[in-house]
C-alpha cells in the first residue's frame, strides 16, 4: 500500500537565526544642546498656556471679577514664574545626580541609574534646564509676549468652556428651552453646569500637576 504524503503535513526546516549582533545596530544620534533647548522650550510653554488657560475658565465660572487684559497679564507671568522654578528645580536635581553619579563605576542596571558614564549628559540637560529658566524669566518681561500667549489662552479657553457647556446641556437637560420655565430656571442650571465644570478642571488641573513632574 502506497502511503502519500500530503504537502501540509511536510516537515517545515528550522530557520537557522544569526546571533544577535549588537554592534550591527544603527548609531544613534544624539540630539544637540539646542535641539534639546528648543524642545524643553517648547514642552515650558505649552504647559504654561494650558495652566493659563485653565485658570481663564475657573475665572469665567466664578464671575467673580470681570475679564481684563492687566489681570490675564498678571495671570500669565505668575504662570511663567511657575515654570521658571519648575525648571530651576529640575536644574538642581540633575547638578545632584551628577554628583552621585561621578561616584558610580560600571554600567548602568536602568535608566535612572547613572554613572560616571553618563555625566556629559547630565550636565548637558541640567544646562538645557537652567536655560530655559533663563528664557523663561526673560519672557516674563516681553510684552508682546505676553500678549500673545494670553491672546492664545483665551481663545483655547473660551473654544473649550464654549463645546463643555454645550455638552453637559445636550447630555443633561435636551430640549430644556422648550419648557414653559426655563428662563426661570435657567440660572440655577448654569450654577450646576458651573459647579461641573469647575470639578472637572481641578481633575484635569491635578493630573497635569502630576504628569508635569519631570521623569531623570
């Protein structure tokens, strides 16, 4: 008796793999003191304009003073004064660190461990956030600067309270215009829309405190 083989039942040959060669590996590059100052720059103030406008909206929730540019103006470098010690600080964590690590031989087990191996890092990063304290101070002084991110905040803040209402109206009270009391009513539901929001903004408010907190 003829025994067939059929094709999917034939014996699959191994795949002979090459060991794993770290060297063939493409060098990576290395960003450079100001690629590095430019993205530091960039991460500074868009969580500033964020933090400014978070606290436009609690301001406009409230009522309690109305809308100003001196004030917003006020708001804005007490944000910029925030993120100039945030970067101070992360200077002088990183000056520590150095330290430490001058104390280190070998190779390193993760990323937070370092040694001496990795101080012309370091020190570059404690100097790109010194730096950006430093631009960051400067910024608080420009005007036109200022001007500008708060022209940025505001319109991100207004865009933002604008789509939340408009959610929590459509989501909790549909059609609420078509009863023969809304206007009556219409107050104390835009306190309870207010008191909403403003609990849903110190959520987010407290996350971007927690996810601001530079990683070394």
């Amino acid at each position: 008796m003829v025994r067939l083989r059929l094709p999917w039942r034939r014996r699959r040959e191994r795949l002979k793999m090459a060991p794993f060669d770290r060297s063939a590996l493409p060098e990576r590059k290395e960003a450079t003191f100001d690629e590095m100052l430019e993205e530091g720059l960039l991460m500074a103030e868009s969580a500033g304009r964020m933090a400014l406008k978070n606290r436009l909206i609690v301001g406009a929730l409230r009522g309690d003073e109305p809308y100003s540019d001196e004030r917003a103006a006020g708001m804005a470098r007490a944000v910029l004064y925030e993120l100039v010690q945030e970067a101070d600080e992360g200077a002088e964590h990183l000056a520590a660190e150095r330290e430490t690590a001058a104390q280190r031989d070998g190779r390193s087990q993760h990323q937070h461990d370092y040694h001496r191996g990795d101080l012309l890092n370091l020190r570059r990063r404690e100097k790109v956030h010194a730096e950006v304290a430093k631009q960051l101070w400067t910024k608080r002084s420009d005007d036109a600067y200022i001007a500008e991110l708060v022209d940025r905040a505001r319109d991100d803040a207004w865009h933002e309270l604008g789509a939340a209402i408009e959610q929590e109206l459509d989501r909790r009270w549909p059609r609420f215009d078509e009863e023969p009391d809304y206007a009556d009513h219409r107050a104390e539901r835009m306190e309870v829309v207010a008191d909403d929001l403003l609990r849903d903004l110190a959520r987010l408010e407290a996350q971007r405190a927690v996810e601001s907190i530079p990683e070394y």
